[in-house]
C-alpha cells in the first residue's frame, strides 16, 4: 500500500502515513461492517435456542434484516436531555467504538496480514480494552439519571475486577510462548494450539472476557429488568446503536483473540504458503467461539451483584494466580525442545511440555470446581437451615425446592423407623 | 527525532501545572489529580532521560515502571482517604480540613 | 530541526499533554477535570510510545487511565453532592501561579539552552542537544523490563518492596474506607 | 557455602525441623481442620523418620570407621558459630555419634507410631469431647515434643540439649494438663512441670559451672577430650570442698536426670502424669521425655566417671548417687508396682522401675547396657502404654454402649477426686483469684485418696477382654513379656541380662577388682536390680491375667470394643427416616440397591467403624515386632546356640552389634561382661539370674493370679502384704503426702502470712503510706506558696507569651496547601539563590 503512494509521487514519510492511513480504514471499515452480520447471526441463533425462528422477511433467511434496522436508528431523533452533561455525554460512545475499534490493530489475520505486529500486543489488546470502562463511566455519569449512575458503579466494580483474572490467564500463553506479540503466539501454536496446553486458562480467559464485554451472563450493567438498561438509559436513535455495535464487534473481536490467542488463529494446512486460507481459518475458528459464547448467553440466567464479584475474588482470581504459578513451574521446569525437525518430528517433540501442561491444568480446573462444589454444598446446607428455621416460626415463606422436600418429610413420617 | 530539551520542557511544565493543582485547588480530589500530574511529569523525564542518555541499561523504564506502582498505591490510599473525610465531615475541601490546627 | 512526522506527532501528543494538564488544574467540573487528566495522561502514552518505551506506553493507558483515573472518577462519583461548587481555586492561588512560574522559568534556564548566555552557566551542557545523535534500542524492552525485575543485580529487592507497598495500600485503603461497623 | 543437605554432615540439621514446622503449621493455620492437621503432623515425624533411618543405616552399618576410635573422633555433624562471646565462640551444631544413632533408630519410629495411633485415639471420641475439640491442638503439641525430643538426639552441645529438654517440659506441661478442665489434670501438670523444674535448676547450676570450667559445652570438646575430662576429674586442680569438677558437675547433671527421669526423691510427678491421654503417656514414658533423662547422663557418662572407674571400685559421686538412687527407685516403682489397680498407674511405677535399672546400671559403669536397656524399653513401654490406651477405649466404648442401652445403673459410678489433693487448699475463686486472707486457713488435707481409679482405666472392672480385642492382647502380651523378660524372645530379656551381667562383674571378673576396694556398689545394684526384676515379672503377670484373662468382672467388659458403630447408627438411622418418608413404597429396592453398591457414603461409614481400630492397632503390631526381636542385635556372643544369629558358631564367637556400635562413643572402652564365671566350672550366672528372677516373679504372678479373681473379690496380694501395707503401697508409701507436708504447706503458709501479709501489707505499705501522708502535707503548704508568690510571677511570663502566640498563630492556619506555598516559596528562594551565587 505504502509502495502504490510512493509511485504516485508522495514524499517516502507522507506516504508511509497515507498508506497506513488507507490500511486503517479499510481494515476498521470491514471489522465495523462485521456486527450487520453477527447481529443477524445472533437474532437467528439466539431464536432458535428459545424455538422461534428469528427475523425471516428481509432477503433470504432474514439475513439483511439488520439494513431496515440501520436505517430505522439512522432516522431516530437523538435526544438530548435537559440536565445532561454534554461533553461526556456525546463523547461516551465513540470512545466506545473506537476503544474497540483499536483492538483490531494486533490481530494477525494471516502470517503476513496483521494491522501492526506491536510487540506488545497482547498487553495492548488489555489496555484498550479498558478504555470501555471510560465511555461506560462517562455515559453513566453525564446522562444525570439514578439508573445510569447505578450502572456505572457496577462497571467499575465489575469490570476493574474481572480484569484481574482476564490477565493473568492472559499471561499464560505469553508465558509459554515468550513474547507479547500476537503474530509470535500464533507462530508458537504452530504444533499444538495453547488450548491444548492449558484448557484451564482458557477457559477463565474466555470467562472474564464475557465479563469484560458485560454479556449475559454478566450483564449486570445494562440490566434492563432492574436498572432499565442502566447507561445506556438516556441514549436514543445512533447513539445508542453505537453502544450496540461496540458490544457486538467487541463480542465477536473477543472470539476473534480467543481464537489467535488458544485457538492457534491461522494456523491449519497451507496457511503458511496460501494467506487467505489463513483468514478462512481465523473466521471459522472465531465463529465457533462465537457461537459458544452466544449459548452460553442464551442458557445463563444472570448473576447477582455479590454473587458476580465473589466469583471472581473468590474463584477466578486464586484459580488463575494458581494456573499462572503452576504453568510457570512446569514450563521452566522442562528443557526447551529441539524444534528444528519437520512438522511431525516438532509434534513429536513438543509433545511431553504439551501434556504435562495439559495435566497439570486439568488438575486445577477438577480440584477448583471440587472446591467449588463443596463451597456449594455448604452454602445450600446453610440455606435450606435458614429455611427451615423459618419455616419452623411458620411465617409464611415461598420455600426453595428443598425445603418443599421437607415439608414432605414432615408430614409422611408418622411411624418410621 | 526531536532534541531532549523539548521533552525535558514538556515535563516541567506539566510539573509545574501539577505543583500549581496542588497549591490552588481546593477540592482534595482534585489534589490528587494534580499529584498523578506530577508523577506523570516525572515519568516523561525518567524516560526521556533513559532514551536519549543510556537506552543500553533499561533503568530508566523499571523506574517508571515503580512509579506507576507508586501511583497506583498513592490513588487507593489517597481515594480511600477522602472517602473517609467525606464521611466524617460531609466536605472534601482541603480548607475545612483543618482541626489539626490546634 | 526539521519538522519530520515524528515532531509533528510530538508536539500534538505534548499539546494533548499540557491542555489536558491545565484543564485539570482549571476545569471548575471536578468530573470534567478527571476526563481531562485521562488527555493529558493520554499524551503521556503518546510521548511514550514516540521514546520507544510501548511497554509503559500499554501499561500507562492499563493502569493509569484504566485503573487510576477510574478510581478517582469512582471516588468523584461518591461525593457527588459537592458537585455545584462555584470557587474551584482557593484564595491563594496567585501566589502559587507567580511561585510555579517561576520555578518554570528556573527550570528553563536550567534545562534548555537559552539559559546558557544569562546564567553564564552551561548547565545543560551534558545534554544531548541534537536529537538524531541519540543511539537507537535495538531490543525488545518487554523481555528487558522483566529481566531487570527479576534479576540478582537487578532490581529484585525493589520490585518486591513495591509489591508489599501495593498490598499494603490497598488492606490501608480497605481499612480507612471502610464503614466503622458497630461493635 | 555449598550446603548438600543430604550430606550425612548436613541431614541431622534437617531431622528436628518438619515437626517443628508442622507444629507452626497447625497452631497458626490449621487450627480448624483436624485430619488435616493430624495428617500434616503425623507426616511431618515420617519425614524426620525418613531422614533420621538412613542415617542410621549409614552410620551404623555402611560406615566402617565410625565413632571414637584410635584416639580420633569420626562422627557425622557440622556446626555454626552461634554466638560470638568476644574471647572464644559459642558453636551450635548437630553431631550423630554412635550413641545418637541408637536414639535415632527407635525416637523416630516410636514417635511415628505414636503419631498414627494418636490419630485413632483422638478419633474414637465422640464429637463434643474435649479430645475432639482439642484434636488439632494435640497434634501441634505432639509435634512440638517430637521437634524438641529430635532437636534433644541431634545436638551437640549441652546448652541445645538443654533447649530441646526445657521445650519438651513446656510439652509435658501443656499435654499432661491436656485435659484441664479437670481438676485433677491440670494440677498434674504443675506437679509434673514443677518438680522437673527443681531438678531443672540443679542442671542449669551445672552446666554454668561447666562452661565456666571449660569455656565450652561442646560435647567435642569435652567429652572426647582426654586432657578437659582429666583436669575436671582431679579435685587438686578443679573443684571444691575436696570434690573436683567433675564430681560436682556430674552430680548437677544427674540431679536433672533424676528430675526428669523421675528417680528416687522426685519421682512424683510420673503417675500423676497418667492424667494425659494416653498417647501423651506413651510419648513421655517410652520415646521422648525420660528417655531424654536417662540419654542425658548416658551422654556425659565419661564426665560422670571422670577421675573414677567403676569397674576398679573407684566410684565417683556422680556414679554413687546415680548407683543408690537407681537401686531404690528400681525396687521402690517395682513394688508399689504391684498395688496398682489402674492399668496406667502399673505402668507408670514400671516406667520409674525401669528407669532406675538404667540409671544403676549407668552407676556401675554398665554404658552399653543402660542404653541398651533404654532402646528397648522405649520400644515395649510405647507398646505397653498404647496396649493401655486400646485398653481403655474399649471400656470407654463399653460403658458407652450400657449408657446407649439404658443400662446405666451397671456403670460403677464414681466421684473424681478433686476436692482433696496434693496441692492443699483447695478453694480457687470464682474468677480464678487466690483466696483472701480470711478465707485461708493452713488445712493439712486429712486424706488423699490416691487410691482413686477412673472407671474405665480399672482393672478390677476388666478380665476377660482378650476375646473382645484380640489384637490387643497379644500384642500387650508380647509387651508385657518383654517388661517382664521373659527369655529369649522378647527384647528386654536381652537388655535385663545385660545389665545384669554387668552388676555380676564383681563375681565373673574378680580379678578386676582386687587390691582397688570393696565393690559394694556392684554388689547392691546387683541384689535390687535382681529383685526388682522379680518384681517387675510379678506385677506384668498381674496386670496381663486381670485384665485379659478369664470372665468379665463388669458389664463394662462385656460390651468393650474398638469397634464402636453409635454414629455410624444413627447416620443410618436418620437415612431410612427420610427416604421412608418421601418415597415409602421405592424404599426397600433403594436399600437393596445400595447394599450392594460401593459408594462413597458406604465406604465412609464402613472406615468410620473401622479405621480407628486400624490406626490403633496397626502401630501395636509394629512395635510388638519391635519389642520381640530388638534384643538380638544386643545377644551375648558366648550365648549358646543362638549365637549363630551373631556370626558365631553355635558354641563361641561372634559379635555383640551392638556393643561395637554403642561403645565406640567412649575413649575407654567399657568391658564386656564375661558370659560365665571364672575358673574350671563356668557357671553362666547372669543368664541364671535373669531366668530365676523372671521364673520366679512370673511363676508367683501365675500361682496367685493364674485362677482370674472374682469381681468384687479382694486382691490376694492384699492379704500377703497386709490391709494396711498395701493402703500404704495404693498411697505411694505417701510420699507425696510427705512433700505435701513438709514442702507445701510450710511454704504456703509462709508466702502468704510472712511475705504477703507481714513485710508486703504491713511493712512496706504501712510504710509507703506513711510516706505518702507526710508528702501530700508537706505539697500542701506549698501549694500555697506557689498559689501566692510563684503564680505572680508566672502568670506574667505566659500571657505574654499567649498574646504573642496569639498573633503569630495567624500563620498556621491548618490549611495544608499554604504551608506547602511556604515552603515551596522558600525551596524556589534557595534555587533562585543559587543559581544567582553560583
């Protein structure tokens, strides 16, 4: 790009800013156009998951439904309340989108499409994407409602917290592979893709991921049942179709990074010779995590306030630091490889780290969730006493499903034993 | 590449409208805002330092490196501070704060 | 000095940094002085990244701006009652302007090369006067940072100083924070 | 420093440190979780058990040149300057000599056996016991006693043994009274804590003047050291009052022995120690505590000796006392070992018993034999005492399940004494003060009733358990076996004979003795040691045939089991209710289902019945593997026959294993005691002594207990003694009253009327009150001097000052921001003058 500018005369710098200019936009332009698609998948996925059949008029499957809807937002007023404190106000989504927007500057679509190879990718995908919590602040604030403000607290608590888990099992497959950079990491997944060595990490990455975008099930934010969907409460017409997009595109960028990050983003057969093959792959991959990510939001009821923040002190953030500690002894613990061989020798090779890895994470996720289970246990043990202390003072009470047991119990034994 | 005195220039300037928030302003907040100014500043230094005398030894990054650290503690405490005057005394204006006059 | 795109970028990014900086210290909003700490600290990315330092760059907008400045504007919200101030600057805020003034002008004489002549002085003598001269990193700054942190000769002793510094703000901060409950 | 902590030099730091650390481990964290914690104590001793065995093996066995040999001194160990004193160093250091490698083949392994059945013993008690709710606090103490005991074995120096024996007091303290909130308990524990204290002091005494002589308590420096421990010995360099060094130093030492090993005059505390549970009693009567006692002055024995050698007749002070005191305490424990009616109680007595037969034989010289004799009776008595303990388990189990039954009015029913003890006044007030002057009254306790067994520690109650808890049994027979000596198979019969054979020197070797005086020591060690053997054989035959023989006596011993399944029944209990209740019809094809289902409820409830007997028993076994065949690496090579098992040939030859490994730690070999006596017809008398006084003591036992008593009837040792001798014997021969008497009551009386009432209240008070009197006069009449004259003149200074403080106060206005302008204007004022000037 930067060589078509140089030819037509531009001066070597002013050409290499235009032509990454152009690569920007075109790159920004195609990522932006993404959620007209993945709102249509998700209207059609999440339909059939609650047995409609979603939007079916607008062209073949409904699938330029989301035109009429662009158009529809296009044409809604934008309010602009009284009281609001404009500045903030008006500038909270566009943060938004292009907090989001910037993610996709370090994702390595093929071995020679990549936006920038920073060597700090995988640091700078963290760093702007904490840039929403800004424009979720702001909406919250300058909006001047109880609603919004309430739901700015959460995204704070919320999202400063999740970010916790989100960086340490971030760090895990840095650890393994030895750089920041996003192009490195998918080179390293050459072999074995990371999921492979620490499913765990995986996991947790995709779940404090989840938080981070405030999907179901961690949509505390917008909340529609209770805080009538919270920030976004004022907004009206575009821009509120620009938090909307923020949300879809950084939902799908988030698979789009699982996928580069555990997934081995463009790695499959001939990827390496053939570039677009690459990019086929990286979208399969991602919209497989996708769709995991959208059944995951259409089968989890949402959590509760203090249930959202002990999941993650309490569960993410001491399974991660332990995964990180962990990973981290096993992988200094084993001798570098000898990687030089053909690709079957190197699978070979790689094999004894992959499945100590693999080992030694399994083992977490099944000693944490025993833990868990236990914790819970105790916690319905405790919970059904409460009940039946209440019970026992006969107030009238909408008993839990045990204590409806109990109930039974009381009444059928008459001369047990 | 643009000289060092430039960068040098930046920093204390922005060192000086840190130092200024802090001797002006009234609300602690506020303060404490004009504080992450003047770490801010010298970070810039630290690094500007760092790149144009000796880039071959990374002090000049780690130190910027503790001073975030430092920041970071500075904020929670500093926060947690003013929330706790707030509570007490209803106000987060530095000037009411003053029983430790006599 | 000719004005390659790096300087343009340099002086936008010390722009953003310096009004940023003096809306902070200005702004009457106290919410609206946080959003513009979040510029200034911004520019301070960008100036960053221009002194090939990306690592602080990334760590900068992470902590600082996605961490620190949420904090504050987190503690802003909670004292939100103050929020109709009319008098943003206390009474002695001339003094302080005319004292930070001068400390500027000091600070000038000092680091730049004008002040040469009028101090009769070179002070600035053991800097670098012409930018292109600087040597340039040839190493990735991430894997160095962590060598440096993690090393005997390096800062070891330091790095895990400030670790307990950080743990022991935060149970300081949880502590003074905190409702007193009733005992 | 390049540190190879597997290094045999190195590993002895490392043994004390897991039971120390699990000791920390538990009291700070785990405080909460029981198993947990038994489980991290009870590995943390197999750690200490899987470094310390190695090390045995390797110095024992693969070592050749080990130990004191050819003048040079070849041990495993390393030390660190611990304290730098100016003119010299203080080192801290482990050493492993022969002596210690002994010590660390059977402390590990006892403790370990004690950890596991602490485990099941602290288990079978129900859940709101104060055994339970103290169960991880025990094991934090077991393991503190282990790390010290270990610490104690280790050291090489007195002053770290002296450590690691105040910590295991500290223990004995805290688990003697583990159960305080009896009365009884608790005040055992300050008998037991007080009396080793006395000794303690003694010890302390010594070891200062030995540092002060030799300027070390290296045990390098001094008892290897040929020149220090000739310059102690010789009363015209070192000493006083015509006693050299050494004399006085040894006779400290071995005051601290006797403290702690529970000799002659303070022997005291032992049975009342028995208030511990009871692998507490195990752990201080077999592996650690009395076993240190006795190591200690095993230890220092060529100090004890030095400038003597008993086996010329020359006895030192040291030895005498030891040689005198070990005598009466062997016959004394052993004969009131026999009045005993609580199954711990003739234990203990035997434990003191047996303790005086080393501490004797230690008097004559005998070296290996007393710590031959130590190994093994570690060995038996760990044994015995948890025999004891399963013992009382099942008849607590049984009275558990009369009491379940309904039968309670077949629970003998007794009151615990509490009211009348040794320790006097008896009143504690409400928050726990000391009684006020008008409430105290000097009573002399009229009578102690010490006779007072608990119900199920009695063996009047017992008989016939053998077929209720087999295991037990036997393996308590081959403990009681080996108490006893039985020949040939069973350990002590080894280190009896041994001890024996060393007291008969002054007949087998008479030739050693002549033209060096009387060897009246040998002689008297000799004829008690022989007696109290019989004695000891007595009262085990006793205490085995009531408590395992015959019929039951009471209900309690017909229900006693290990095997208690009371939780285990109501769990299930409470199962079936519910599921009757919500699916009635489905409920049996569940039960069936589940019968033959393994699931992990089953299994639970299945180990909950039988683990505890398991982790019981199972360490039981272990042991009584010990304490039959420990004794043959210590067999008398002329022994006929089975002397094969020694290299030799059937008549003659081979060697005492443990009499090469043992006395190399000395400079001066000990003898060896000949097998027979001198001349043309060698008659083996050590073995024949032995053998008589086991036959004898047993045959006794049999003919007087072999038809098991009735329940209720009177004990037939009763009518030979006397009614009132064997009172008498039940009351400790009331030496305890007699301390009590003479001790106590004087000391009270004087604490609180002389140094509380006379010189405290009425003097000093009166005193200062007087004193105070006289001041606040004397203040007044200055007061008004100052009111007037002073204040005049003061008034003035200070308004002026306040009007001055008054205007210059402007200045600090609590306003933060405009002292940082000051100062900041006064920083920029420096700047700008500098820059000016320079």
């Amino acid at each position: 790009m930067v060589g078509i500018f140089e030819d037509l005369g531009f001066e070597a710098g002013l050409a290499a800013v235009l032509g990454n200019l152009v690569g920007v936009v075109v790159l920004a332009t195609v990522f932006l156009l993404l959620p007209i698609f993945t709102i249509w998948v998700e209207r059609k996925v999440a339909a059939r998951f609650q047995n409609r059949i979603g939007p079916n008029r607008v062209g073949p499957y409904g699938i330029l439904q989301s035109f009429p809807d662009v158009v529809k937002l296009l044409g809604k007023e934008l309010i602009l309340p009284r009281n609001v404190d404009k500045i903030p106000y008006l500038l909270s989504p566009i943060i938004m989108v292009a907090a989001v927007v910037l993610i996709v500057a370090v994702i390595p679509l093929a071995p020679t499409i990549i936006g920038t190879d920073l060597s700090i990718g995988a640091l700078y995908f963290v760093s702007v994407g904490s840039l929403t919590t800004i424009a979720i602040v702001m909406a919250g604030w300058g909006s001047n409602n109880k609603y919004a403000l309430l739901g700015a607290f959460r995204t704070v608590a919320q999202l400063i917290s999740y970010e916790i888990p989100l960086v340490f099992s971030l760090l895990i497959p840095i650890l393994l592979v030895g750089s920041l950079s996003m192009q490195t990491i998918v080179e390293f997944q050459d072999t074995y893709w990371i999921i492979f060595y620490v499913p765990t990490a995986a996991v947790i990455f995709l779940v404090s991921n989840i938080a981070e975008i405030g999907r179901a099930p961690f949509d505390l934010i917008e909340a529609e049942s209770e805080l009538i969907a919270g920030y976004m409460i004022e907004y009206s017409g575009m821009a509120f179709a620009m938090f909307y997009l923020a949300e879809f595109l950084h939902a799908f960028l988030v698979a789009v990074i699982f996928s580069v990050l555990f997934l081995g983003g463009w790695q499959g057969p001939l990827a390496q010779d053939v570039p677009v093959l690459g990019i086929a792959y990286l979208t399969i991959k991602s919209f497989i995590v996708y769709f995991a990510m959208l059944w995951v939001r259409m089968t989890l009821p949402r959590f509760r306030i203090d249930h959202l923040m002990a999941f993650n002190w309490k569960f993410l953030v001491p399974v991660s630091i332990v995964h990180v500690l962990v990973t981290a002894g096993i992988w200094s613990a084993l001798p570098e490889p000898d990687l030089s061989g053909g690709w079957f020798a190197r699978l070979g090779e790689e094999f004894p780290r992959m499945a100590l890895n693999l080992v030694a994470s399994v083992v977490i996720a099944v000693v944490s969730l025993r833990l868990l289970r236990q914790y819970a246990e105790q916690e319905r043990q405790r919970l059904s006493e409460v009940t039946a202390m209440v019970e026992h003072k006969q107030y009238p009470l909408a008993t839990t499903g045990q204590g409806a047991q109990s109930n039974v119990i009381v009444v059928g034994t008459g001369s047990g034993d | 590449m643009v000289p060092l005195w430039m960068y040098l220039v930046v920093s204390a300037a922005l060192f000086c409208i840190g130092a200024f928030g802090v001797l002006a302003r009234r609300n602690a907040i506020a303060i404490l805002l004009s504080i992450e100014l003047m770490l801010n500043a010298a970070n810039i230094n630290l690094v500007a330092f760092w790149r144009y005398m000796n880039p071959t030894v990374i002090n000049g990054q780690v130190f910027a490196a503790f001073v975030f650290a430092v920041a970071a503690a500075e904020a929670a405490v500093g926060v947690a501070l003013i929330l706790s005057i707030y509570r007490n005394r209803q106000t987060v204006m530095v000037e009411d704060v003053n029983i430790l006059k006599w | 000095m000719e004005l390659t795109w790096q300087a343009i970028a340099f002086f936008i990014f010390s722009a953003l940094t310096l009004g940023g900086g003096f809306a902070v210290v200005t702004q009457r909003n106290i919410f609206h002085a946080a959003l513009f700490l979040m510029l200034s600290l911004f520019g301070t990315a960008g100036l960053f990244v221009l002194l090939i330092a990306p690592f602080l760059a990334a760590v900068q907008v992470l902590v600082y701006i996605g961490a620190i400045a949420i904090l504050v504007l987190f503690a802003i919200m909670l004292t939100r009652r103050l929020m109709g101030l009319t008098i943003s600057l206390n009474q002695q805020w001339p003094a302080a302007a005319l004292a930070m003034l001068v400390l500027f002008g000091v600070l000038l004489l000092v680091l730049t090369p004008v002040g040469d002549d009028i101090l009769g002085q070179n002070w600035s003598a053991n800097l670098p006067t012409d930018g292109d001269t600087a040597p340039e990193v040839t190493y990735i700054t991430v894997r160095e940072i962590g060598v440096a942190f993690s090393t005997q000769n390096g800062f070891v002793l330091p790095f895990e100083i400030v670790s307990l510094l950080l743990t022991s703000a935060l149970i300081g901060a949880i502590v003074v924070a905190r409702e007193d409950e009733a005992i | 420093m390049d540190i190879n902590w597997l290094d045999a030099n190195y590993l002895p730091w490392l043994i004390p440190v897991p039971p120390l650390f699990s000791f920390l481990l538990i009291i700070l964290v785990l405080g909460r979780y029981k198993i947990l914690s038994a489980v991290v104590a009870t590995s943390s001793v197999f750690l200490s058990f899987l470094m310390a065995w190695p090390l045995f093996f390797k110095a024992a066995l693969f070592t050749e040149d080990f130990g004191f040999r050819d003048g040079v001194y070849r041990v495993f160990g390393s030390h660190i300057t611990w304290m730098d004193l100016g003119y010299q160093q203080f080192k801290m250091g482990v050493t492993v000599d022969p002596l210690t490698t002994t010590l660390l083949f059977m402390v590990p392994l006892a403790m370990l056996m004690i950890f596991i059945y602490s485990i099941g013993y602290m288990r079978a008690y129900p859940e709101n016991d104060p055994h339970q709710i103290r169960f991880s606090r025990f094991f934090a103490y077991l393991s503190l006693f282990a790390g010290a005991m270990l610490t104690l074995v280790v050291a090489d120096n007195l002053l770290l043994l002296f450590m690691g024996w105040e910590v295991m007091g500290l223990c004995s303290y805290l688990l003697i009274g583990f159960l305080f909130e009896k009365k009884s308990a608790y005040q055992a524990a300050v008998k037991a804590f007080m009396t080793t204290r006395i000794a303690d002091v003694f010890f302390l005494v010594g070891i200062g003047y030995l540092f002060a002589e030799t300027g070390s308590l290296s045990y390098r420096d001094i008892l290897y050291n040929e020149a220090v421990l000739e310059r102690l010995g010789n009363s015209d360099l070192t000493g006083f009052l015509g006693l050299s060094a050494a004399a006085i130093i040894g006779t400290l030492i071995v005051i601290g022995t006797i403290g702690k090993a529970a000799q002659f005059p303070l022997h005291v505390w032992l049975p009342d120690a028995m208030e511990g549970p009871t692998p507490v009693s195990a752990m201080i009567h077999a592996a650690a505590m009395v076993s240190a006692g006795v190591y200690l002055v095993i230890r220092f024995f060529p100090l004890l000796e030095a400038g003597g050698n008993p086996h010329h007749a020359e006895y030192t002070l040291p030895l005498i006392v030891m040689g005198v005191l070990g005598s009466v305490t062997a016959l004394g424990g052993g004969f009131l070992g026999i009045a005993q009616n609580d199954i711990k109680r003739v234990l203990a007595y035997s434990t003191i018993s047996q303790l005086g037969f080393m501490v004797a034989a230690l008097g004559i010289g005998a070296y290996v034999a007393a710590a031959f004799h130590l190994i093994t009776h570690a060995f038996f008595k760990a044994l015995l005492f948890m025999c004891s303990g399963a013992v009382i388990h099942a008849m607590e189990h049984g009275e558990h399940h009369l009491h379940e039954m309904g039968h309670d009015d077949a629970i003998p029913h007794r009151v615990q004494p509490g009211e009348a003890t040794p320790y006097g006044t008896d009143y504690i007030g409400p928050h726990g003060e000391a009684p006020n002057d008008l409430e105290w009254q000097p009573t002399v306790p009229a009578g102690i009733d010490l006779s007072f067994v608990a119900v199920p520690n009695d063996m009047r109650l017992m008989g016939g358990l053998f077929n209720r808890i087999p295991v037990t049994a036997l393996t308590m027979l081959a403990g009681s076996l080996s108490l006893a000596g039985f020949p040939i198979l069973s350990a002590g019969f080894w280190s009896k004979d041994e001890i024996l054979a060393d007291a008969l020197l002054f007949i087998t070797e008479p030739s050693a003795f002549e033209g060096h005086g009387a060897p009246w020591l040998h002689i008297l060690v000799f004829f008690s040691l022989f007696f109290a053997a019989m004695m000891t054989a007595f009262y085990t035959t006793r205490m085995w045939i009531m408590t395992f023989a015959g019929t039951p006596r009471s209900e309690i011993a017909k229900y006693a089991t290990l095997k208690h399944e009371h939780h285990h029944h109501e769990h299930e209990h409470d199962h079936h209710h519910d599921a009757h209740a919500v699916v009635p019809h489905d409920a049996h094809e569940h039960e069936a289902e589940e019968e033959n289902r393994f699931s992990w409820e089953r299994f639970k409830a299945w180990w909950s019945v039988y683990s505890n007997s398991a982790l019981m028993q199972g360490p039981l076994v272990v042991l009584a593997f010990f304490a039959i065949f420990a004794g043959f690496v210590g067999m008398h090579p002329n022994f006929p026959i089975l002397n094969i098992l020694t290299g030799g040939n059937g008549a003659s030859g081979g060697t005492n294993y443990f009499y090469n490994l043992v006395s190399d730690t000395l400079i001066h070999l000990p003898p060896k005691p000949p097998f027979a006596t001198e001349g043309s017809i060698k008659i083996p008398l050590p073995l024949l002594s032995s053998l008589t006084a086991f036959f004898v003591g047993a045959g006794l036992g049999y003919m007087v207990y072999g038809v098991p008593i009735e329940a209720g009837e009177k004990d037939r040792s009763e009518a030979f003694f006397g009614s009132q001798l064997w009172t008498a014997m039940q009351n400790r021969l009331y030496i305890d009253t007699f301390y009590l008497r003479t001790f106590y009551v004087p000391f009270e009386w004087f604490a609180r009327k002389i140094s509380y009432q006379a010189i405290d209240k009425e003097t000093i008070d009166e005193f200062l009150h007087t004193v105070a009197d006289t001041m606040v006069s004397i203040g007044e009449a200055l007061k008004m001097l100052n009111r007037v004259v002073i204040d005049g003149v003061g008034d003035g200074i200070p308004s002026l000052i306040a009007s001055a403080g008054r205007y210059f106060r402007n200045i600090q206005s609590g306003s933060i921001q405009q002292y940082l302008l000051f100062s900041s204007g006064i920083l920029l004022l420096i700047v700008v003058g500098f820059l000016l000037i320079v």
